[in-house]
C-alpha cells in the first residue's frame, strides 16, 4: 500500500515534530544537573530519536519517503510562550505537549481502515508517550517545594491555553490535511 498525499504529509509532520523534541530534550539534558531527573531527560531525548526513526520506517514500510517538513508542532510553542525559563517550565510543557500528542493518536487509532503498520507504531510510541507524561508529572511534584504548587499549577494552565490555541491554529493551517480524522478537537 502507498500513503495518500495526506498521510504521508502527516506521518512526516510527526517525524518531524519527534525530531524537534529530540534536539530540545538533547538540550536540556546537557543542561539539567546529574541525578535522576537527568537520566530521565536523557531517555526522553533516545525515547523522541527513536520516535522519529520509527515514523521514518513506517514511511519507508509503506514504500514512501519522508517529506522534508519546514516546521513542526513544538516551532509554534516557542513563538506562542518563548523559551521555557527553567526546569519547572520544561516538565510543565511536557506535561501538556505529550498529553496533546497522546491524544492526537488516539483519535488516529480511530481512524476506520487504519493501515496496521501505522497502528502498530503509534502504539509502539504511545507506550513512550504514557511514561513521559508520568515522569514530567512526578518532576513537578518534586518541585512543589521549590516553585510552590499553585504556581507550577498556574504554568500548566498558562502553557495548556498556549496548546489550544496553537492546536486551532495548526488545524486551521492544516485542518484539510487531517479532516479524515474525525473528531479534530482538544484531546
């Protein structure tokens, strides 16, 4: 089977929007200090590499090649809320973008006549996805002390606000590409 136009453009949309992450969380984990909010940054950042090579073999799988993407989903958060300040901004906006992509597969995975090989990956990545969002929230947790809960719970609204309207605005830009998808609202 040969990918549609729009599933093609899709597909590579992830592969790219996964490689952006890659080279954030490659970032941060030279930044964040040693421990074990370290070592979970850096599995984030091999877990989001692998993401892209796995879209990157679907693609290859379904005898197509990866478009070469001018932007990604994460290029819209930096214009929306800036660079995050700090590593509490960081898990917040994890948080939120992983929660945001979990979603968004999920309303894939409902697609009728779902190629399998498209299915099995996102539930591949899914599993990753799952446990992104469980370590960023448990690092938020740990930084109730330092940054006060209201405050990081301020953030987490702030930064899921920025999400909704980025999400109206890519579908705005993009909704033609993703309408055989359904149901296209909030996660």
């Amino acid at each position: 089977m040969s990918l549609s136009d729009n599933d093609r453009w899709l597909l590579s949309y992830y592969r790219s929007s996964e490689i952006n992450a890659a080279l954030f969380f490659g970032r941060v984990s030279r930044m964040v200090r040693p421990g074990k909010l370290q070592a979970e940054v850096t599995h984030h950042f091999a877990d989001e590499a692998n993401h892209a090579r796995y879209w990157n073999e679907c693609i290859n799988d379904l005898d197509s090649l990866p478009i070469k993407m001018r932007e990604s989903y994460q290029d819209q958060y930096l214009e929306a809320i800036g660079t995050p300040n700090n590593m509490m901004e960081v898990m917040a906006i994890t948080q939120v973008l992983e929660k945001r992509v979990i979603g968004q597969y999920h309303r894939q995975l409902r697609v009728p006549d779902l190629h399998p090989r498209i299915r099995q990956t996102i539930e591949q990545i899914m599993r990753d996805e799952r446990w992104h969002i469980q370590y960023a929230h448990d690092a938020l947790q740990d930084m109730a002390n330092r940054y006060g809960a209201d405050h990081i719970e301020a953030t987490i609204k702030r930064f899921a606000e920025a999400d909704q309207e980025i999400y109206a605005k890519t579908l705005a830009e993009y909704g033609d590409r993703v309408s055989f998808l359904g149901d296209t609202g909030a996660p």
